[in-house]
C-alpha cells in the first residue's frame, strides 16, 4: 500500500502540486502517492479529521481552507498561528500537525533569485494571507517593512500584528497613494506583488499604478506564476529592475511540506522541471 498524502482545496484541478510532488516520489523511487482532495467549505473538519482515519502521512492546503483547518487541528505552530494560515499539515503518529511552508519558501526563492533580505527595505503589494507569510519572512530577516494595499484597513491590521511580534514598526500606504508609493519604492532595495493582481485570465493588469516609476536599483519578486511573466514583471524589467518570478516559492513551500512528510531531503531539480512542464 502506498502512504498518501494530498491537496485539500475548494476547487482543487488546478494545483501543480500533485504532478511536482509525484515526480519527486518517483524519482526517489518511494511508493507515495499525492492526490486532489477537493474539500467544500462545510466538510473542512470531517476531511482534517478523515486524514488521520484514513492513516495520510500529510497534506497541503490551499485556497479556501488554509484559515479554516486551524481549529480542527491537535498543534498549530507559532508561525503558522501568526501567520494566520496552515498550508501543510503533518499527521505524527495521529497528531495533526499544522505549519506554513510559505513564509521560508519565499526566503529560500529570494536568496536563489540572488537577493539577500537580512536588513533590507521592501515593499510589499498586498495584505492577504501570501502578503501576511511574505511580511512574516521580512520581519524575521529583519527587513523594514512597508505595506500597500487596496484597503488600507487590512494593511493596518497586518502591520499591527506582525509588527509587535517582531516589535518592528510597519508602515502601511493605501495602494493608489501615487507619491507615497514612490517615495517608499526609491527607499527601497525590494519590491514584492503578493497581491493576486495579474494573474491569468486577467494577465493585463498590473497591482503597481502606471503613474509610478520603478528605479532600476530594484529588486521585483513576483508571487503570480500564471503566466510566467506578468504585466509587471514585464514593466520591471524595461525599467531596468532585477526581477525573480513565483514559481521558486511553490517550489520551495513544497519542497519544505516533503521534507516534513518524508524527511527526506526533496529532489530540487525534478520538481523544478515538474512545475515547468505543466
Ligand atoms: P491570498 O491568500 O492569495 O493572499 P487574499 O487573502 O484574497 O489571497 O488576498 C488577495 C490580495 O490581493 C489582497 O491584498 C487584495 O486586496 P484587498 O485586501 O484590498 O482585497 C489584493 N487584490 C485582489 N484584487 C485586487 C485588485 N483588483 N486591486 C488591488 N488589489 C487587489
């Protein structure tokens, strides 16, 4: 028999997971299977609890459950609580873990793209539960960190939080304040969109309003993979900008979820070329 582990998310086909995670199993010639678990909204506790019935090893967890499986879990980890989002759930022996792999995936994909964060100045596109592990991973690297977003409530919020966490001031800008944003950005070492603004089938429009400039000096990381360039990634680039794109955080908040389940370090290359095949 196989040892499962799988993908809950609402809906679920159109993760890249399953084909990155199968490839690694089968490179490293382990019997694992990684399997669509589409979960609805109501069952998301009966599908945790069915996980530790069922005897998976784990399980990632997407859009929209990541907030939702916490309380059905036996231990949620610091980071994940503060994050606010469980994306991996580790099952030892019958107690559940929850973790989030997302916050030192993004570092991991961030030092691969060459950028060192340890004290730098970002800016982060967003305050959802990506910007929320992206801010995170700043504050532990000690970044000074900048927020804009859409509303600035929201903003607000995640500074407050993760700031007395870290006890590190986080300024907030609303996302459509022109000369803040660019007063902010020609500070700055770093650029991150964590918004989901650019993605596919909306591939045109860009989280950065057009009015403000991009200084070459900067470093763009992009979480939208879909497509592989965005729009902003594109006008980062004619402005001279380094830029590093979303596909090195799935990889690495994947790569980090095996090794949790497996405890075998993750075959980097094969999932690499999984994700880019798909
Ligand atoms: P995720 O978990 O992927 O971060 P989320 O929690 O829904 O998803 O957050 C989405 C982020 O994208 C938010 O920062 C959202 O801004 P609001 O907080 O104002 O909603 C941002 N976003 C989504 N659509 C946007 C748009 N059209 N313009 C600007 N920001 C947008």
């Amino acid at each position: 028999m196989p040892t499962y582990v799988g993908i809950m998310g609402w809906p679920v086909a159109h993760s890249r997971s399953p084909a990155m995670h199968n490839a690694a199993f089968e490179a490293l010639g382990m019997d694992w299977e990684y399997l669509f678990l589409p979960v609805a909204p109501a069952h998301v506790d009966d599908a945790v609890r069915g996980l530790r019935a069922l005897g998976f090893a784990g399980a990632n967890v997407t859009v929209p459950h990541k907030q939702a499986v916490m309380s059905a879990l036996d231990r949620v980890t610091v980071e994940a609580r503060a994050i606010g989002a469980v994306n991996t759930i580790v099952n030892r022996d019958g107690v559940l873990e929850g973790h989030n792999t997302d916050a030192i995936g993004f570092l991991r994909a961030l030092r691969e793209g060459g950028f060192e964060p340890r004290d730098c100045r970002a800016v982060v596109l967003g305050a959802g539960g990506a910007a929320r592990a992206i801010v995170y991973a700043l504050l532990a690297a000690r970044a000074t960190v900048t927020v804009a977003n859409r509303t600035l409530s929201r903003a607000r919020r995640l500074a407050d939080e993760l700031g007395a966490l870290f006890r590190a001031h986080v300024s907030t800008i609303p996302l459509n304040a022109v000369q803040a944003l660019e007063a902010a950005l020609a500070r700055a070492d770093l650029l991150v969109n964590a918004t989901s603004v650019g993605m596919a089938p909306h591939a045109d429009a860009c989280p950065l309003p057009e009015e403000v400039a991009i200084p070459p000096s900067l470093t763009l990381y992009e979480t939208v993979y879909t497509p592989r360039e965005t729009a902003l990634v594109a006008r980062a680039r004619r402005a001279g900008a380094t830029t590093i794109d979303g596909l090195g955080m799935l990889l690495h908040q994947g790569a980090v979820a095996f090794e949790l389940w497996t405890g075998t370090p993750p075959p980097l290359d094969v999932m690499r070329r999984a994700l880019e095949a798909q």
